[in-house]
C-alpha cells in the first residue's frame, strides 16, 4: 500500500495527487467514509457507463446514448401522434 502526506487547507480540503487519482479513476466526486482507522475515500461509478442487471444485454453501449436513443423514438411517436391528431 503507498502512503502520501498531503496538506489539509483551513476548510478541510485536501488535493488527492494526480497519480492517485488517476489509478482509482477518480472524478468529480468520492464517496467519503468514517472508519475506526480513520477517512476512506472511495471513487464513485459513472452513472453513464454503468448498466445493472442489463449491462449484459446492452454490451458495449453506454447508457447515455441509450437514454438518447429512447428520447429520440419519444419525440418521433409525440409527432406522429400530434400529425395524427391535427388531421
């Protein structure tokens, strides 16, 4: 395990080093933990890239081009619908 002593500003902040951050895929936002050995921080999944239960049958697409993909089909069937309507 490598250890790094970094500062700890007056508000509490601290710069996680880049390297680390790299390794852990570290973002915008971690999970942050009390534990009895003191703060774990933790990177949290990007929402986009995961799946659930359905990452099986959707390999390789990520789930902002899903949400796209369905939004598009939605608006295309509310304008079929509101041709439809006018007739």
């Amino acid at each position: 395990m490598k250890e790094t002593v970094v500062t700890v500003t007056k508000k509490g902040q601290a710069t996680i080093p880049k390297g680390l951050r790299e390794k852990h895929k570290i973002r915008k936002k971690v999970l942050v933990i009390d534990s009895d050995e003191g703060v774990l921080i933790k990177p949290l999944p990007d929402p986009f890239a995961e799946k659930g239960s359905l990452k099986e049958l959707f390999k390789g697409e990520t789930s902002k081009k899903l949400i796209k993909e369905a939004r598009s089909e939605e608006k295309e069937k509310e304008k079929r619908l509101l041709r439809d309507v006018s007739k």
